[in-house]
C-alpha cells in the first residue's frame, strides 16, 4: 500500500486496493502525507536557547542543566545569535553555543550536563537491553579542521577514561565517529563530511545524525546528514560491534558536549592538541533508541510535521563504469527527500528482481555487458510512480589479464609515470626536496631488462629531517576507490630493488602499500627490513608476517650495479600451506625461490585493497609524511626502484624468470631497410606474433608468415621492402 499526496495539495491514492479507499480517505490531512508518529522524548536535549550566562537547560527526560567550563577566565564558550536559518531548520530557535577556535591558553572549554538525578549512569539504566539503542543528533558549524589527536569531541559520555558509555567526534577528514565504551580511534566513519568555514557563514551549518542499533547482526551504525535547505538523509552504514569486554551499552557517565568529559586528563588540553569541538553547536539531542529516517527528520524540525517533499538525489551514480570480465563493479546514490525511501535498480530500463537498496553490485560481469546502462528508481509517497530516475551509468568490460601494474619509470623526466598494466591510469610522484626523481641508474646484465627498453629508474633519495612525504600515488580508470586494485584471491609482486640506506623507519620502509584505511585491515603492503628482508603482510599491518630471508637487499649509496636485486613475492589464499613465497636474483644470476612461509593467521582474499602507493605509506596514513631526525621516522624505501609489477594471480618460477628479464614497457618494434629487404626485430622472452593490414583505421589484423630468426632475446624477421604499404604490430 502507498499513500500519497500530490504536490499541489489535491488527495491522491495509488496502490490502495478499491476497498479501502472510503477507509482510509478520513487519515489525509491537506497537502501532506502520513507518517510516522513523533519519536520518543529524547534523554537529552539541549536546545541551547538561554541567550546570556553560562547554564543551559535540559528539557531532556533526565532534566538538570549544562554548564560552561573553561581553564582560564575568558568569555568562551559563549551564546551566539548565529543560528541554522531556512526551510528544513527548526523554528523558534534563537541561540547558539559558540565553542571556537583555540589559542593561548583558552583551552578546556566543555559543556558539562548534571542532571536532577545527578547520576546520569543509574538514570539511563541498561541501554542494551531496556533501551537497544542510540541516537545522538544535532547541528554543527565547524569554524576550523584542526584536529586534536583521536578527533574533536562533539558529545561523550565515559564513566571511566574510554570505557562505559559512548563517544562521537568529528575526525581530520570533518567526518563522524562514533564508539561505544572504547576510544573512537580506527573506527569506521561516516561517508559524508562536515566542512569547515572560518566565518562560520549560515549556509556552513550541518544538521548531522547518527545511530547505533545493537539488535542488528550488520550495519549497526547509520549516519544522517541534512542542512536548512534539505531534509536530512541517509549517508552510509557501517559494521560496528563494540569490545567483547563491554559489548552493550550498559552504563555511561555524566555528558560532555564539544570536549572530554571530566574524567579524562587531557581534557584541559591547549591548541592545537585539544579534542574540543571548533565551532558552533546547538540543539542537540540523545535518545535511547534508534531513530528511523522519519523520526530524524523530525528532529531536525524540532518535532515540527515534515512537509511532504519528493525524492532528490545528492549524489548520482558515478557517470561511467569500467571494470574487468570477472569483477563485480558497484553502484550507489545518495537520495533525498521526506519519509521512508524506496529504492529499485535497472539495467537497460528493465528492473533488476531484488535490487532495492542503495547500493546494487552486478556479479561477475563477462565482456558481453559492455553497454549496459545501469540506473535507479528512488520513490517516497511524495513522488509520483515510478519514482525519481537517477542517470545512467555506462557499463565498460574488458578482457583480464591478470597484469595490474607495470611501470617501468622510463620517461626520465616529469612527475607522473604510466602503468602499462591493465590497471590503467598512471602514477602521480610527490616530490619532496628534490627526490623522487628519475634517475639513468638501471640493472645492467644477463639478466636483466633490455637497455633499449628500459632506461631510467626512480630514485626516492636518502631521507633526511624535513624531507618525508615521498612517494608514488596512482589513480585508474576503473569502477573502483581512487588507486584501489580491487579484489585480490592471490597476486605477485616484482620489481627491482637498490638501497641506498639500511637505517629503516619504525616498521619497515614501503615498498608497495595498498592499504585501505589506517586500521590494516583490508588491503596488503610489502616493506624493507633493517636485516636485509622483505616482509608481507595481507589484510594487516606487516608487523611478525611472513619475512624472507635476511641480508637479500644489500645496500650502497652510490647505487652501484651489483647492488640491484630483482625480487619477488607471491602469495596464494587458496593455499592453506606455504601461501607465500620469496623469490631473489640479480643482474647477473637467474631469480630462484628464496623461501616458502605458511601464513598461520590465513589472512584470506585481499578484497578490497586499498589506494596504491609505491616507496610509502599511502595517504590514508598521517604516518607517511613523517621526517624524523637524520635517516630514521620516516617509512620512505631509500633508494631506487624499477620495473615494479603486481599480477592479480600468483606465478610460477617460470613466469617470474621470464619477468626478471622484460620490461615493463612494450616491445618496441625496429624496422631496419636491408637494400631490397628490410627487416622488423622487436625483442621479447615470450612468444609474439607479427601482424599485418593494409589499413590503420580498419579491416582485420593476419599473421605474416615466417619464422623469425632468433639472437639472444631479439626476434627478427625480414621482409621484402617492394610490397605495398602496410602497418604492423605485435600480438600475443
């Protein structure tokens, strides 16, 4: 059944059987819709609207009142008459709580809720069982992004230092947290973000939610967003079950807003290290349950009726879509508009049977669903059927072939380098002091990369005090998270190495890092070790993984030849025994396999792996631009790097021999005229076919029959220069 009203005010029924329209005809009321019922009371509520002094009332069921603390005499926190103004604010609010930014010695402000009851803890009673739930919304107006360590407290309630009770900040990026009965740090975080404006302008104000529902196996944890402009709305779900020791909320202390509460030490901190809110807040509110997207709305409006408002979308689907045969690229939106929304996924314009949430996956695509548009229907009672379309994503598949990264860093020059991978994209290098750059140092052998082909290194530096932040971060063209590989069931990772400094930051140096969030627990990175190794880690920091065998990668400031080491490491999650593998070599010896490592703790699929970065952390991690003094802090690789190659599978020792030797970039294909005759030669160590047609723009590309003559890795084969024009090319 669906109730509606048409946006004019006229009563319309759709989907209401013929029996019951007589019924139901008595519950419209003019020009609105029905909805749920208000929600419950909050415990708290702080409508901050006192306008002098420095004590607010909660008109919470707890009652009691809020006071302002600070360290120092000063004038802060303060009333201030900047208010959320517009459409979906509440009305009849007038004042504000101004927190602000920090200096001197003006640190420690807080709002210190007491209550009639005096303890809060006894008042709210068992939360997990009497009152399963959690909602804490309010309005924000963040005058500054400055973070204290662990993120700016926007309300908490410990009874103990990180323990009993509840915890929601606004962390570096302006996003949310929130934690129950453990400290926020490394927790999952809202999508949306709060932005900060140092005039804190009116438009600048937030209306922002979020829920905890202990009830529910996944997604405990929801977070709302909403302005005077628009309704509040759903922005993410996240996983969240609280510590083991502590798994309800049980008992909680007295409520702080914009600080620590009292308990906590550091609470006194001064700038720029305080955990206090920098901005405006007002009318917050705490309930003992989860609210429903109806209820948040109406506590955005203060429990006033929420006007009937059609869907709108705040983000469409991302424009185009390209992904390889056997990925399973996803789709999302976020949507506006008031009351319960409902969502269905199409492709084509053809519904999808069960696609009904906001985000929709299609599973294992083939390179037959190249084209396939893909687009969403969201309705509310406000929207006439079907529902608000979104636009149309164009789907793209193209063939895998396993080989995600390959670069080789020959372009000598610049601050980008291409990966040839079918990964796409390229590599954008952050300099720092001078370095990374290229450099014309490359392994020279037997074994190693043709000099035609490979000509220039990368040369991350020696790093020294105030030189950190190095590194080579890439993006790609496909569906997927800024630089992220994507799902990875095994993989391989190659390259060639040569230290310059065995002085290794805490940790390990970088390598490659692929990490997805600073928690490490999705994602995988390889690091240089003090004693030479090169260590593993899946799904985790690599911190006691898997570890080669010491002394493999020398190290030489001058960068000599001899130092380059080719390396390999290959791990398989179908393997319960020996997943990982080392394998070592060098200009002038054949790579072998080193050693072979059971992971014990079975770290499984690396899906999702996180943004790719070469020679440093990632840039989820604040780690990464660390300097340290002299040569140590910092977790840069010091030293040179090339030919670094990622494979989404795990090689044989064949495969990775066949690699030591070839680089990254494509065969290069030399036309040489021999008087009546001239002759193509390309080098290569695996087969490639010479192919041929008469026209650059269209027709079919045929073999050109012979067999060419071998010498060393070069192919060569000749032919008669008399022949027609003709355009050539190299196939696998």
């Amino acid at each position: 059944m669906k109730i509606k009203c048409s946006p004019n005010g006229n009563q319309v029924l759709r989907k209401v059987p013929q029996g019951l329209r007589l019924l139901l005809a008595t519950l419209f009321f003019s020009s609105c819709w029905l909805h749920a019922a208000t929600p419950p009371y909050p415990i708290v509520d702080l409508r901050l609207n006192e306008g002098v002094g420095t004590i607010s009332t909660n008109e919470g069921t707890l009652g009691g009142s809020a006071t302002f603390a600070t360290v120092t005499t000063n004038t802060l926190p303060y009333f201030t008459n900047n208010v959320p103004t517009g459409t979906y604010a509440p009305a009849g609010n007038t004042y504000a709580v101004a927190m602000d930014v920090l200096g001197g010695s003006t640190g420690g402000r807080a709002i210190d809720l007491v209550t009639t009851n005096v303890n809060f803890a006894n008042v709210v009673g068992t939360l997990g069982t009497d009152f399963p739930g959690l909602t804490i919304c309010g309005w924000l107006n963040a005058r500054s992004l400055q973070i204290g360590p662990g993120g700016n407290r926007i309300a908490e309630c410990f009874e103990i230092s990180g323990q009993n009770g509840f915890d929601l900040i606004h962390n570096a990026e302006g996003k949310l947290v929130l934690s129950i009965n453990q400290f926020p740090d490394n927790l999952p975080v809202s999508s949306g973000a709060i932005t900060a404006e140092s005039n804190v302008a009116n438009a600048n104000w937030v209306f922002v939610a979020v829920t905890w529902d202990p009830t529910l196996a996944s997604d405990q944890v929801k977070y709302y967003f909403g302005s005077a402009a628009q309704l509040a709305y759903f922005d993410s779900s996240r996983t969240y079950v609280p510590p083991v020791a502590h798994p309800v909320l049980d008992y909680t202390g007295p409520l702080t807003v914009g600080n620590f509460v009292a308990v906590i030490p550091n609470r006194n901190t001064f700038s720029p290290n305080s955990r206090q809110f920098r901005g405006l807040l007002d009318e917050l509110r705490v309930y003992t349950n989860a609210l429903t997207l109806d209820e948040i709305q109406q506590a955005q409006l203060d429990n006033a009726t929420v006007p009937a408002v059609p869907t709108s979308f705040v983000s469409q689907p991302q424009a185009s879509a390209i992904v390889h045969a056997g990925q399973n690229p996803s789709f999302s939106v976020l949507a506006a508009g008031s009351g319960q929304l409902t969502y269905q996924w199409q492709t084509n314009n053809v519904d999808v049977p069960g696609a009904t949430n906001r985000q929709f996956t299609l599973a294992n695509v083939t390179t037959a669903d190249s084209g396939t548009i893909v687009r969403v229907l969201v309705d509310n009672a406000a929207t006439a059927d079907p529902g608000t379309a979104s636009t149309g994503t164009t789907l793209t598949v193209v063939p895998e072939d396993y080989h995600k990264i390959a670069v080789s860093f020959s372009e000598g020059a610049g601050t980008t380098t291409t990966n040839l991978g079918n990964f796409a994209g390229k590599g954008t290098i952050l300099v720092n002091n001078g370095f990374p750059q290229f450099s014309s140092k490359v392994p020279n052998g037997p074994f190693a990369p043709g000099a035609s082909y490979n000509r220039a290194s990368l040369d991350m530096g020696i790093v020294y005090a105030g030189q950190g932040n190095r590194a080579v971060d890439f993006t790609n063209v496909f569906n997927m998270l800024p630089g992220t590989l994507g799902g990875l069931p095994s993989m391989t990772l190659c390259g060639w190495l040569n230290s310059a400094h065995t002085n290794v930051g805490s940790g390990g140096n970088r390598i490659v890092s692929a990490l997805l969030t600073s928690a490490a627990s999705q994602g995988f990175e390889l690091v240089h070790l003090n004693d030479g190794s090169l260590q593993l880690g899946v799904n985790q920091f690599p911190n006691g993984t898997p570890t080669s065998a010491a002394g493999k990668i020398t190290s030489d400031q001058t960068g000599g030849n001899a130092n380059w080491v080719f390396f390999a490491v290959t791990y398989d999650s179908t393997l319960a025994i020996e997943p990982v593998k080392f394998y070592f070599g060098k200009p002038d010896a054949l790579v072998t396999l080193s050693s072979a490592i059971t992971y014990t703790t079975n770290r499984g699929v690396i899906d999702p792996s996180g943004p790719l970065t070469l020679g440093n952390f990632g840039p989820v991690f604040t780690a990464r631009t660390a300097t340290g003094t002299g040569n140590s802090g910092s977790r840069i690789f010091r030293g040179l790097m090339d030919e670094i190659q990622i494979w989404n599978r795990a090689l044989t020792l064949t495969e990775i021999e066949a690699i030591q030797v070839a680089p990254s970039l494509p065969p290069l294909l030399l036309i040489t005229p021999q008087g009546s005759d001239v002759a193509l030669s390309w080098e290569t160590t695996y087969s490639l076919q010479l192919q041929f047609r008469t026209n650059l723009d269209s027709g079919s590309w045929d073999n050109v029959i012979g067999i060419p003559a071998a010498s060393g890795n070069v192919r060569t084969l000749t032919l008669p220069a008399s022949k027609d024009r003709e355009f050539f090319r190299l196939s696998p």
